[in-house]
C-alpha cells in the first residue's frame, strides 16, 4: 500500500528527510561561540574562537563611529 494520503505528506519529518541539513542549522547556534559584550548587554555568536579579538575590535569600530555620528550612544 502506498503511503499518500494527507495526513503522511504532512507529516514534518518526511518533509525534513527532503531538507539538507546546511538549511536545517540555518539560524541555529550548534558550533558557535559567544563573545559577551558592553558587560553582558551584546552577545555575537561566531563562528571560529580565534577571531574573538578581531569581533571586538570590529564592534567597537562600529560603536565608536555611531556615537561621532549621532552624538549620542545608540539605545
């Protein structure tokens, strides 16, 4: 008997078997590390730790040049 009725072309995990699962961990934080900013109010996950130093560059960089810009820090 074939199995195609509605109720198993709705079934959630026959459509994941179809998915890769490159897009299944998209937004997923499986193999990332936290870097925990401005006392524990930012949190940036990436996805190698050696660039930990160069991700906190980068967002004071961007903090920096929103303050010169605006005047103010941002909310």
């Amino acid at each position: 008997m074939k199995k195609d009725t509605l109720e198993y072309r709705m079934m959630q995990e026959r459509n994941r078997q179809k998915l890769a699962d490159s897009k299944l961990l998209c937004g997923s934080l499986h193999g990332k590390f936290p870097v925990v900013m401005d006392g524990g109010k930012t949190t940036i996950f990436i996805s190698d730790i050696s660039k930990e130093a160069e991700t906190r560059e980068k967002y004071k960089t961007i903090m920096n040049n929103r303050i010169m810009f605006t005047g103010s820090k941002p909310k």
